[in-house]
C-alpha cells in the first residue's frame, strides 16, 4: 500500500494564521508540477497525532496526487507560539530534512484583530470584545487563542531558521495587494517549480473591513491609541528582532502608517 501513497512533502506553508496562507497553497497548487493538499493537515504540530498515526497516515493525507514532483501543505499552526515552535520543528525537520519552508506574515496587530474576528463568528469571544482589554487581561503566551502570540514572529521562526536556515522563506501579507504576482513567483522559485506559469486568475487576497464575511455591517475595530498600544506593549520588540533575523525593512507594521483592517 505504501507505494501507492504520494511521498512526503517537499513543501510547508508553516504560518502565520490570518495571513493569506490558503490564498498561496491554493495558488501553488494550480501550477502543474505542483501538488498541495486542500485543507490543513495539522500533523506536526499534534504531538499525539504525530507519534500514533505516523507518516503513512500523513501521506495518505495528500489524496489526488497524481504524480507531481512538488508536494505541500499549508498549517498555520506549524508557527504558533502556543504549539511550542522549536518541537514542531524538530519533528519536520526528523521526517522532512530537506523541506521548503514558508512563512507569510501579516502585520501583527491586523493579524491579531483578524483572530479576534474569527473567534468572535464561532461564538468563542463576545461579540463586543475589544483587542487591546483581551491581549491585557492575562499572559499572552498562555492564551489559547493565541491572539498575540500569533503574532511573535521572530520568536516562533527562531528555531526553523536555525534548523534549516534558507530553506525557510518569509514572504509578507502586505505585497500580495500590491504586487500578487512577484510574490506567487518568489513562492514558485522557492518551492522549486518553474516560474513562468501563473494561474488564470491569480486572486487578490481580500479581507472585510468590517470581518463581517462582505457585508455591510459594522464590525469590530482597532482605534489609533489602541493599535499604538498593541503595538508597544506586545509586538514592538519582536519586529524589530524579525528585521535583524531576515534582514527586512518593516516599518510599514509602525502604527502611524497602518490602516486597520481585520
């Protein structure tokens, strides 16, 4: 049965949650020497799933195969900090040594407020919850939700570039409006397909202002005070590490400069 399962995959989109993940695995997928699983395999970062169903039962997970030499998947829980980064990379990196990885990362406090979107529509958060009041009221790295700590990006990426140094790439959430297609093209190269194929409609990834699902209906906001707020108090600093660490320019994340979306 084994060799009839697709092989192991030469690719992970490994995060961040809210951050135009499934618009990139689904682009990916189009190209023809690219083969990507269509919903989140969640495999390396379940330690009990891990150790009990093993990788015959991950690569059975990848159904459709049909024989292409590029294989991934997208999970963005593979980055969370409350899924303990540095473990789940040493388990890709013991099954998959020499996977690509990517990271695609979205300004934090808009990340963040995304999440809070996403929890309030399944009823997880009061529906008046306020961002800055939630990210206060405890230990950020102990919240389940991982409102915050979704977005420590320096931190979770750490440990993946220490152990597979320029396999990792970091692609940001900000350039797919302004140029989707120099950013599906990096991802291409990265992976390992050719670049001169694009999809015959290379979507826009778009969000609701409002995170109301496209309607009209007021949706939760982030004020000036409390995005400058969120941004001091929790994502400051690791910013200013991730721009060390991979060499980026992200003063565009600064408060003054970035417009509120969820």
């Amino acid at each position: 049965m084994t060799a009839t399962l697709a092989p192991l995959p030469t690719f992970l989109i490994i995060g961040a949650q809210k951050s135009a993940t499934r618009w990139l695995r689904t682009n990916l997928g189009e190209h023809p020497d690219v083969f990507a699983a269509e919903r989140e395999l969640r495999f390396f970062h379940a330690p009990q799933k891990f150790a009990e169903r093993g990788t015959d039962w991950y690569r059975a997970q990848f159904e459709g195969w049909t024989g292409e030499s590029i294989v991934g998947e997208a999970t963005p829980g593979y980055m969370m900090w409350r899924h303990v980064p540095d473990e789940v990379a040493a388990r890709i990196h013991g099954v998959v040594p020499a996977v690509r990885l990517i990271a695609l990362l979205r300004n934090p406090v808009d990340r963040a407020l995304s999440g809070m979107v996403h929890h309030i529509k399944f009823e997880r958060l009061p529906a008046r919850s306020n961002l800055l009041e939630l990210a206060r009221r405890g230990d950020p790295a102990s919240d389940p939700l991982g409102l915050v700590a979704g977005g420590w990006y320096a931190r979770s990426l750490a440990p993946y570039r220490q152990r597979f140094g320029d396999q990792l790439l970091v692609l940001l959430h900000d350039d797919i409006a302004d140029d989707p297609r120099a950013v599906y093209v990096a991802a291409l190269r990265h992976v390992g397909a050719s670049d001169d194929f694009l999809p015959e409609e290379l979507a826009q990834v778009r969000y609701s202002a409002s995170g109301s699902g496209g309607t009209d209906r007021p949706g939760p906001r982030v004020s000036a005070h409390d995005r400058r707020a969120l941004y001091d108090e929790f994502f400051r600093d690791d910013v200013r590490e991730l721009e060390a660490m991979f060499g980026l320019d992200l003063s565009r994340w600064e408060p003054a400069r970035a417009e509120p979306v969820a």
